[in-house]
C-alpha cells in the first residue's frame, strides 16, 4: 500500500452523464485543415444528413473577393459544368465558382468509447458521441462537366447521323433468358458493392439549418451538453463492485454484425482477414489472387503460422501449376452458378477451366484457339480462365504468369509427387469428356525441355548475330571457291593458246635482233591471262578483300575510331560496359565487315590507352561484386574543352574513393580552379563522369546492385 500513500487523493470531482444529445451528437473533423484554420467565420448556405448512413455535405461560400481567387479559373469550372443554360439545376448560378462542397465519411464505426465532456464549476458533464464524422471537399462538379462534355459529343454525333438512320442495315439480335435467382445467388446480389451503393442512394436526404458557434440557438443547444437532472446523480447504479464498476466503465468489446463497413463482399482488410480460420483465410486469399507461389502466401498470413498447416490447407482449395498454387475452379465457381457471359452452368466451366490449367502443367504457353476448340465456350469464358492464370504475348498465345517454383519443388517433393498424381486423375476425366487425341495428349518437346521461361539477353542476341554472319562469310568462302575451280580450265585453256602462238622474229639490222615480246613464263609468272590475276591473292584484291597486313591496319583503324567515339560521347567506360557497346556495334554493321576479326580484350584495352583514355584505379570496397570488366575503369582524359582540368580533378577523386558526395567534389573542384564554381559547370562535370544514387556520387559503370 505505499504506493498508494505517496499518490493521495487530491481533489475529488462529480461525473455526471447527459442524455439529452446521445442520439445527435455529432464530431466534425477536418483533417485537410490544421486547428487554426476553422470554417467558424466561413458562410455556410446548405446542410443535409443521412441519418442512418451517418452522412452529411455542407456547402459553404467561397470568398471571390480574396486576392488569393483566380477569377478566371472560377468562370471556366463554372462553364464547364453548367454550359452556357441559366436554370435551377445550374450548380453555380453566378456563373462563377463560389461554393464549394463538403462530404463526409466516418472515421470510426463504432463509436461507443467516445464521449464530448464539459467541465464546468468542479462537475464533469459526459455526452456520448453517436458518430465520428470526417469532412473534405467534394469534386462531384467535375463528374458533372464530364457528363455535361459527354451530352454534346453524343449531341453532335447524333445530328451528324441522323440522316442515315432510315438507311440502317437490319442486325441479328440473341434474345436469352435469365434464369430463376437461386438463394445463393440472391445473397451474392444483397451482398454486392452496386446493391449496396443503390440502397445508399434510396435514403432521402434530410436538410438542416447552420447555426454558427456564436449564435444565440447553439448557446442554447449546448446547454443540453449538461445533466439535467444532477439532483438524481446518487442512483443505485453506483453502488457496485470496483470489478462491476470497472466492466461498466470499459465494457468488452463486441463485434456487432450490423456495422460492417460499406465495401464490396470480396474486399476485406488484412486486420479482418487474420481473425478468420486458416482454411478460410487462404480460401479468400486463393480466391481473390488466382494463382500465388507459396512463398507469398505464408508471407501474407499470421506470423508465426506452421507452413505443415499452410500446406495442408492450400491443397483443399488450390492445384500445383509450374511450382505456384492455383485456386480450384468449384472454388470461382460454385454449384448452381452459372456464367456471366454465356450462361453456361458451372459444371461445364469448371471442366474447361480445369483442361486450361492441366494445359499449364505440361507447357508454359497455351494457344487461346486450341482451347476454345476443345471446350467449345465462347471466347469470352476462355478468355476469363486464362487471364486468371496467364499473360497474353503477341504472335506467340498465352504464357504462364509466374515463374517456374524450383524451390518449392525441391523442398516439398511429397507435396510434387501428391499433386501430379491429383493431375493425372483429372487428364483421365478430361480424356473422356474432351475426347483428347493422343496429339493432345503428347506434350511438345521445346516446351518440355524448357520448363524455365527463355529469356534472351542483348549479349546473347549480339552473339547470334555473329555466328549468323560467319555462317554466311563461310557460304560467300564456298561459293568464291567455286567458282576458282571453274576458272581453272580457262587458265589452262590460256596456257594451251599461248604456247601454240609463235612470233616472227625478223632482224632490224645485221646485229642480233632485239627480243620485245615477253615469254610464256613470264606472262604466267606476273599471274595476268586475258586481263585477270591467276593467283589467290591477287583474285582477293580483285574481290574486295584487302591483304594481310592492309587489313590489320583497317581493323586498327576501325576499332581506334569507334573507341574515340564512345569515349567522347560517354567520358568514362568500364571495359565490361565498352565491349557490350562494341558488340552492338558490331551487330549494326553489314555481313563481311573487317571489324567482324576477332577482338581480344588486350587488343581493346590497348586502343582505348592509345585513343588517350587513361585507366582510373577505383578503389571499389572489398565487399563488391562487380566482375573484373567491371572494376577496369577507363576515362578520356581530355577532350578539348575548358571542362578537362575539372574532369582530371574529378577523376583524381574517385581515385581514392568510389563513391563521393556532391559537397566534398564541389569544395575540391573550387579549391583546384581557385574560385567558385558555378553549379552549371559543376552539374555538367558531373554529369559527364558520373551517376547519383542513394545521395552519393559514382563513376558511371560502379554503381553496385
């Protein structure tokens, strides 16, 4: 009891409950307004309730007078939602926005604990709170310029066609029947966000009058915020237990069925979902989402939860497709439902929902035609499973949403071998319904050999590309050969001709006669017949191809030029970013080109020193996972602007450190040049060498995933 001892009673003050106000007693919050900012001194023109939604609107005036009001805007929104009519129904009257309206919503559904309490002359006077209300501006008047918008343009197309109407060509009409409504389906219906909204709308509005915080009516309404019979406060009611007294003062919470929140019957709040059983938790879960990997599920329900018990309960509402669950189809579509579109019954969409996804386990793309032409639903219903399930793909049909589950396969193999035993009986019973086909049956091997999707990177495409045109260099190779093999009889041909040809030799004079017409050999030798090079090289030249030692000098050449290029486009390059942008360069370039020789990386490395690049050893942290390519860091030391000094003094920088912050760069680049720098100069050189992230600077090409 010393606690008690060095806590006493002070003062001792008399609660008194008024019941005056219980069932009108309203809070107004304004949560776009700070407290000093009231509507207290602002017109309010109209007030109206819904009682039993608890909702109310208030229009109140704007100040046009203010120099804070855009004249012009007020008569455009005006405009646009009345039109150029002046009746009754028109929203602002004085053709100009001067009013504005407020809706609520409620801030708390049960409002049971929540009191307004006065405190006057030594007694605490407690109202109960009969609802929490939250007010903000409407912008209903927008719905009504759009409808307004909508009326002309229906109004204008209307008049363009109305010349053709007699002329219209007869259409072929489906007339159907709706069915009796069954229990379930009328529970669906009561249960449905429209119903709900139609039966909001259906209670009248009760108009009120404003009175302001001053006015002589609310003084005296707020005399009922007093016990009105404080003489008869000593009642039995007080003489009991401290326990019982405590019970009354906080009262168990209750969950009252009637005061659920106005929201569609498939929507439901994490906080509600937990409460529910597991079964029903992942049953609503499976329902809402379709199809979800394991993993996700045990994160989206109550920590702490067994995944035996998560993997028990999945199996009764979902099916194992490529390694995620799946929800059943008796789960989308019940007994006794029918389809929206078609109408067809629910038996025959399970089927067919079913053949979708056994189509699924055994590929992971599905041809929309192939499975209309099996189930024989309409497109719409076809479309519906698969959009469940899949992603539509142009010019390829419908692929699986998620990716394969590895991991679940490889930790549950009993759960694996339990569900493709399930399948197995369901392809025996699609078999019979569907009459499948052994075609049908088989899957087809690419897809098969793939459970993975095939995803091909830029690198990879650059690769195939190359291997493309050797292929054709080594065709165009064949086909040059060929055609040397049939020039060899015309060579031989010429050889023939040639030694068959004698010249007359007749003396000038009495000395010896001077031979002026060259030999057989000779004429072999130097390779021309008729005009043309018999031997290899010289049918190169002739061809286009350039010898040897020309063509390590074009290369050179080439590959120098395209490493200047990108440098002074870039300024800083790792080598694994210039050989990715090499081989895109190369892939441009047409089959045959010289630069398709073989690049090593010591050759590129040594161009990009001999293009005036200098290597820039960034000390990357030796946590760091980027690849050797990546921590070679090469930079174009100078370009031939007033920039160069700043960028070597950049550089200079992330040679002691990888990453760096704006403020430390900007003091040392004022500090070298000797003068404040401009943060134009400073954002273009950084611009040029650099990229921002997380606040911190890096040298392009270092930043770490």
């Amino acid at each position: 009891m010393a606690n008690e001892e060095d806590d006493p009673v002070i003062q001792e003050i008399d609660v008194y409950l008024a019941k005056s106000l219980a069932e009108k007693l309203y809070l107004f919050q304004y949560p776009i307004r700070p407290a000093s900012m009231t509507y207290g001194d602002v017109t309010h023109l109209t007030a109206k309730i819904k009682p039993k939604q608890q909702k109310v609107e208030l229009e109140m005036a704007i100040d046009t007078m203010s120099p804070n009001y855009c004249r012009s805007k007020g008569e455009q929104i005006a405009l646009n939602v009345d039109g150029t009519c002046t009746d009754e129904s028109s929203t602002y009257s004085t053709k100009l926005m001067d009013k504005q309206t407020f809706t609520s919503i409620q801030a708390a559904s049960n409002t049971s604990r929540y009191a307004v309490a006065v405190y006057k002359k030594g007694e605490l006077h407690l109202t109960p709170l009969h609802g929490i209300l939250q007010l903000r501006p409407s912008f209903s008047y927008l719905d009504k310029a759009d409808a307004k918008h909508r009326e002309r343009e229906a109004a204008n197309e209307a008049g363009d066609s109305s010349q053709d109407e007699a002329e219209e060509d007869v259409k072929q009409i489906t007339v159907r029947f709706s069915r009796p409504e069954t229990e379930q389906a009328r529970q669906r219906r009561v249960q449905s966000y429209e119903f709900l909204q139609k039966k909001q709308a259906e209670e009248p509005w009760v108009h009120l009058h404003y009175y302001g915080m001053k006015d002589s009516r609310s003084e005296h309404e707020r005399q009922y915020l007093f016990c009105q019979s404080s003489g008869m406060a000593e009642s039995m009611e007080l003489i009991k237990s401290p326990s019982e007294y405590l019970t009354m003062l906080m009262p168990p919470s209750v969950v009252e069925e009637n005061e659920k929140p106005m929201a569609p019957s498939n929507v439901l709040s994490m906080a509600q979902l937990r409460t529910l059983p597991l079964t029903d938790q992942i049953r609503i879960l499976m329902k809402n989402v379709k199809v979800m990997p394991f993993a996700n599920l045990m994160g989206l329900v109550a920590a702490g939860t067994d995944s035996t018990a998560v993997l028990r309960c999945i199996q009764q509402v979902a099916l194992l497709v490529q390694g995620n669950w799946v929800v059943k189809s008796d789960i989308l579509y019940p007994k006794d439902t029918s389809s929206p579109h078609s109408g067809v019954p629910a038996e025959v969409l399970c089927r067919a929902r079913d053949f979708v996804m056994w189509k699924f386990t055994r590929s992971r793309w599905v041809v929309r035609k192939e499975v209309a032409a099996v189930t024989k639903l309409c497109p719409e219903d076809v479309k519906e499973f698969l959009e469940h399930v899949s992603m539509a793909r142009i010019n390829r049909g419908w692929e699986f949403l998620l990716p394969f589950d590895e991991d679940f396969v490889r930790k549950h193999p009993d759960v694996v071998q339990r569900q493709h035993m399930l399948w197995m009986g369901i392809q025996a019973k699609l078999e019979k319904v569907f009459n499948l086909s052994k075609e049908d049956l088989m899957p087809k091997k690419p897809e098969a050999q793939s459970a993975h999707p095939s995803f091909v990177s830029g690198e990879q495409r650059v690769n195939l590309a190359r291997a493309k045109v050797k292929e054709t260099c080594q065709l165009l190779e064949q086909d040059l050969q060929r055609q040397k093999a049939q020039n060899q009889p015309s060579f031989a041909s010429a050889r023939a001709e040639l030694s068959n040809i004698h010249i007359k030799e007749e003396p000038m004079s009495d000395e010896e006669p001077m031979d002026t017409s060259p030999s057989l050999n000779d004429i072999l030798n130097n390779g021309i017949v008729n005009g043309l090079h018999s031997d290899e090289s010289s049918l190169d030249s002739v061809n286009g191809h350039l010898p040897r030692g020309s063509l390590e000098t074009a290369v050179a050449q080439e590959l120098k030029a395209f490493v200047t290029a990108a440098f002074k486009k870039q300024h800083v390059l790792t080598l694994s970013e210039l050989k990715r942008l090499f081989n895109l360069h190369v892939a441009s370039l047409p089959p045959g080109h010289k630069l398709f020789s073989s690049i090593s990386d010591k050759v590129l490395q040594e161009t990009v020193l001999d293009a005036g690049c200098k290597q820039i050893l960034v000390p990357f942290s030796p946590q760091t996972t980027a690849s050797p390519d990546e921590q070679k860091v090469f930079a174009l030391w100078e370009c031939g602007d007033t920039y160069d000094q700043h960028r070597q003094v950049l550089l200079d920088i992330f040679s002691k450190n990888y990453r760096v912050r704006r403020n430390v760069i900007q003091a040392r680049l004022n500090e070298e040049s000797g003068g404040e720098l401009t943060k134009q100069s400073v954002d273009k050189v950084l611009k040029d060498c650099c990229v921002s992230h997380g606040g911190m600077w890096y040298l392009k090409g270092t930043v770490q995933s």
